[in-house]
C-alpha cells in the first residue's frame, strides 16, 4: 500500500475520494490546487486587492479536511463557509469585534460559532479577519454574499507580505488540516482565459465555467493581467487563428512551487481527480507538466467525471483524457465509471494511449452523478500495491541445530507467499538450494549481526529474524507483512508469543522443564523486562525478547549508526529515534530436549544489562 498520494483536485469535485483517502491508514495526502477562480467574491476580492489568487478552491478544499469530531471544528467550519448579508451594519459588528473580541456585538449564528471556539483559535481567526477589515477600512469594497473564509485568506496574504502561498500555509495551519495542500504554482498573480474553436474569447475563469455554447474549448492561457479594453477591441477583429497568435504571445505560463514539485518527485501515486476540467484541473497539469513526466510514481490514475460540465460539454470521455494528456497530464491508468451516465466514453477501450482504462462502479448507487470516494481509493491503492513487489530476507538461526534444517527449509519451500520475493538465509547449517543461503556467523547474537550487515549492505524491503530455540511460523511472517505493507507508519513488527496466559506459562514450562528455580525466575524476568522496558522506551511490549522480529529499510534508512549487540539496545535505538515498533501474537512451538536454559538465561542477562545502561 503506498503512502504519499498526490491529489490533483478543483473545489469540490473531489470531496468524497479525499474523504475516503483519509480514512485509509498511513496515507500522507496531498491536494495540489490553482489560485485562478476569479467569479463572485473571490473575483472581487482579487480586483480588491491587486495580486491577489484566488481563495476559493483551497476554501472549499480545508472544508473537506476538517476533522468535524468536536463543536470547536464545527463552528470553525461554518464560519469559514458563512457568507456576509453584506449590511453595512453586519459588517461594522464583525470589524468592531475583530478587534475587541466582545461577542455581545455579533448576531446568531456567528456569535454562536465564535462562542465555540477556545480563545487561542478566536485569537488567530480575529486576527486575520481584523487585518483584512483595516486595509478595506474607508473603501467602498461590497461584502454582500462574501465567504467569511475568503475574508480570512484574504487577510492573511495581506499579514504574510502578499505571499499567497505563505497565507495559504497560515489558514492551513489555523484549521488544523488532516492534508497538505499546496498552491501549484508559484505565487505569481495570473488570470485564466480560454479560446474556443471558432474562436469565441473567454476572457476570464468565470466565464470559463459558465454557461457558454456546446463548441469546444481548444485552448486555454495564463496572462499576467486582465485584458484591458484595448485588448479585447483588438481580439474582436481577429478570427480565430489570429486570437490564437494574439494571446499564446502573452502567455505565461508560472514556475511550478518548490512544494508542489517535490510532492509530485517523492509520490508513490499521482491522481487526477474529477472536477471542471478548463479552470480547475488542466491549468495545473500545464503548470506541473515535467515534474509530472518526471516523476517514479508507478501509479498516475485519471478519474474520469461522470458529468458533464460547461466546459465540456459536448465532450466524451475520451476527448477529456486526450485534452488531459495533451495539457502535461502523465496517465498510466483512467477509472471509467460502468454507467457512462451523463458523460459518453468516446473511444475509450481498454487503453487509451499507453494508459489502462479500469471500468468499476466508480459512482455511488444512490447518488449517480457523485463518486464513490471509498472504490476510488481502493481501487487506486490496490494498484500502487501491485506495482511493487517487496523484497523481504529472513536470517533463522535455531542455535546451531542443523538436524532441524530440513523440517524448517521444508517449510518455507511449502508456503505460498503469494507473489512476494522471498529469500531464507539460514545460520550454521549445510549449504542449500535457492533461494536459500547459509552463513556462519557465531556469538550469542548473531541475530544481531546479520540485522547490521543488512543495514549497510542489503537491498531487501524487510528483513525477518528468527532465533530462539523452538519454531516460528512462516505464515505469522506473511502476516507481519501484510500489516506492514497495510500500516506504512510502522518500522518494525515484533511477534508476540505471550498474549495469553496459557501461552505464557506453556512458554515457559518448555523453557524451564522441571528446573522450579529456573521456572520461577523465568517468569519474573519476562514481567520484569517487560516494565522495564517500558520505563526506559515509553512502549509496552509483552515479549520484549521474542525472537521473530521484522524490519521495514524504509523506515531505518538514514538513521544515526545504530551500537551494541543485544536486541533490546537496538531497539531501543530505533524507538530513541522515532521508529514505530508494534507487536502482532504468533504461535511458537518448543519440543522437548531441544530448548538450551543457558542460551536463554545468557542472552536475557545481556538484554537486561543494555536496558540498565
């Protein structure tokens, strides 16, 4: 399962798949968006404030990212998304109050809303809001209809130096996001304008999206200003070949963000989601175009819309995964719902131009016309899984008892580990087949040796040990995986062979026989290093000196050099460091006149001195 997702999306096109991809465990996401809406207040709030993007998608984006889990997130919401009657009077109350912090001067439902917050969060909000009302202080700006949560980036990008990515990380900051979102492009002011084919102007993003005749859209531009009158005298004589020339000489297309472009560089998959294709999607995929072509990701999924918009009308399916392709979009897979419903497929087959086309129920039963978020993120989770095979080596030293080889290689032989790439590596027993290898490595620890030598030398995904002086299962070692491979936050898995106390005592027994000294003080030392590995690593582990333990590389990569031999003081190392380790139950088997009390006794006497030290 791959953990960085990076989000193509417009305002709400995509509410429901990032909903979905936020529910799904260890997913780092992240919503890439262009600033260039200019209709109604957002519109207003730009001519207001000269340079200034536009609010509006990442608005309706952090209403999406909430986490609606308490009154204090809720209020916050609804003020962000309420819009001001537009009274001089309303307005005078929310300045006046920016600035006192006296909720006696608001109305319902905002003094409710205000009420609900804890202080330091009114503080912050009131404090950019009161920027934004001091500089429209004395102006004849129209606040009727205007998104409070406008208002707020607003004033923000005024406190941050008329930095709109700066603001953006503000407000993003404020609400608490559970994602990063990102502006594409650098903050450079551009206004969006379309040509159509017969060469109709769209002289600004909300006449983009707006209703307009079924012609097709055929071009699109980033200008740095708005066209002025002489411009649009100008491109009125003009035929379309002659707008064409007109404007791609004025065409500036913005740097791609140093923050969106090394999300796009370290993405395990990229996705395209569905939305007004003219303003919200194709714009940043010009603007991404070789970082997205640049980019390892095995996964670039297209989600194609179920409707038709107005700036695709007339479309199909296929038209808009060419016009995708055509503005920089890199697409190796495209989800085509199986209802083509109000958007035609259009010649998409099985493959369109080196891109898969995958037809699943990618809409919601009850609700046609809006996308089953939860299909979306599986569906495209399940492919970045399958596109990469984890490489995992698994070092087994059972003291030495080379007569127990076979039964062990067995074993492994037997197991179907269902497509993963899978080498055994055993210690001090005869040389074997592949994948199979043998190495001889003495000492007490040579567990911990090997864990070394895989750290410095090895290309394994996941390295699996397994020591002791009984008998692990290979099948709790897939399960290992397939948790890690599910929870991409965790470094490591230790297995568990105490979680009930019939296991424990049984443990125990086989360790011990009839040695009641040995037996007594076995049971003591295990809820003793236990507690005290605890007071020294601030993590509870029942069987801190289990001997099945699996390493991710991924997540030891680039750590600090990691010293000593015993198991507990290396992972005490990795936990010091922020590793997450975590502990699943696993069945383990001793046999009778197989179990070594001294190995046991040695090994638990070091485990403890390196927790001491």
């Amino acid at each position: 399962m791959s953990s960085r997702i990076v989000l193509f999306c417009g305002g709400r096109g995509s509410a429901t798949i990032i909903r979905a991809l936020l529910r799904q465990p260890d997913v780092e996401l992240t919503l890439i968006v262009n600033a260039y809406d200019d209709g109604l207040s957002t519109g207003a709030l730009r001519s207001f404030i000269p340079g200034m993007l536009g609010p509006s998608d990442f608005r309706k984006n952090l209403s999406v990212l909430f986490g609606n889990y308490s009154q204090a997130q809720y209020a916050l919401k609804s003020l962000m998304e309420y819009r001001l009657p537009g009274g001089a009077a309303d307005v005078e109350k929310l300045a006046r109050f920016t600035a006192t912090g006296e909720l006696t001067l608001l109305d319902a439902p905002v003094k409710g809303w205000f009420a609900q917050l804890p202080p330091p969060l009114s503080v912050r909000l009131r404090t950019l809001l009161g920027r934004f009302f001091a500089h429209a202080a004395g102006t004849s700006f129209d606040f009727a209809d205007c998104s409070l949560g406008n208002l707020v980036f607003a004033g923000a990008y005024l406190l941050r130096g008329n930095d709109f990515n700066a603001a953006a990380a503000e407000v993003g900051d404020l609400v608490g996001t559970r994602a990063r979102l990102l502006n594409v492009g650098e903050q450079q002011n551009r206004v969006l304008v379309g040509l159509k084919q017969d060469g109709t102007l769209l002289a600004c993003e909300a006449e983009i999206v707006g209703p307009q005749s079924a012609v097709p859209i055929t071009d699109l531009y980033l200008l740095e200003q708005s066209l002025a009158p002489d411009d649009l005298a100008a491109l009125a004589v003009l035929d379309a070949a002659g707008k064409r020339q007109y404007l791609s000489a004025r065409d500036s297309v913005p740097a791609l963000s140093p923050f969106a472009a090394a999300a796009i560089a370290t993405a395990d998959i990229i996705l395209y989601g569905p939305g007004t294709q003219h303003s919200s999607l194709l714009p940043s995929y010009r603007i991404a175009a070789d970082a997205l072509a640049a980019s390892q990701a095995p996964v670039k999924a297209l989600v194609m819309n179920l409707d038709s918009d107005n700036d695709i009308q007339g479309l199909t399916a296929s038209d808009v995964a060419d016009t995708a392709l055509r503005y920089g979009a890199a697409v190796t897979h495209i989800l085509l719902n199986d209802d083509a419903g109000r958007l035609p497929w259009g010649a998409l087959g099985e493959s369109r131009r080196d891109a898969a086309v995958l037809h699943s129920a990618f809409a919601t039963p009850c609700r046609p016309l809006v996308h089953n978020g939860t299909a979306v993120a599986q569906t495209v989770i399940g492919l970045g899984a399958a596109q990469v095979t984890p490489k995992i080596e698994i070092f087994a030293d059972i003291l030495g008892r080379s007569i127990a080889g076979d039964e062990l290689v067995e074993e492994f032989l037997e197991t179907d580990w269902g497509g993963l790439a899978v080498h055994l590596t055993l210690n001090r027993v005869a040389p074997q087949a592949a994948p199979i290898g043998t190495v001889d490595l003495d000492g007490l620890f040579p567990d911990s040796a090997y864990f070394r030598d895989w750290l410095h030398h090895g290309n394994a995904d996941y390295l699996v040990l397994m020591t002791g002086d009984g008998a692990y299962r290979f099948a709790d070692v897939k399960a290992i995986i397939r948790l890690l491979e599910q929870q991409q936050s965790l470094g490591g898995v230790f297995g568990s062979r105490t979680q009930s106390r019939r296991q424990f005592i049984t443990s125990i027994q086989a360790a011990y026989g009839e040695n009641r000294l040995l037996y007594g003080l076995g049971k003591a030392a295990a809820f003793f290093l236990s507690m005290l590995f605890y007071f020294r690593t601030g993590v509870i582990f029942s069987d801190p000196l289990t001997g099945l333990r699996v390493f991710r590389r991924r997540s030891l990569a680039g750590l600090p050099a990691i010293k000593g031999d015993a198991p507990l003081a290396l992972v005490r190392q990795l936990i010091r460091h922020g590793v997450e380790v975590a502990e699943l139950p696993v069945l383990y088997r001793t046999f009778s006149g197989f179990t070594d009390p001294n190995w046991r006794v040695r090994r638990g006497l070091r485990n403890l001195a390196s927790l001491l030290s």
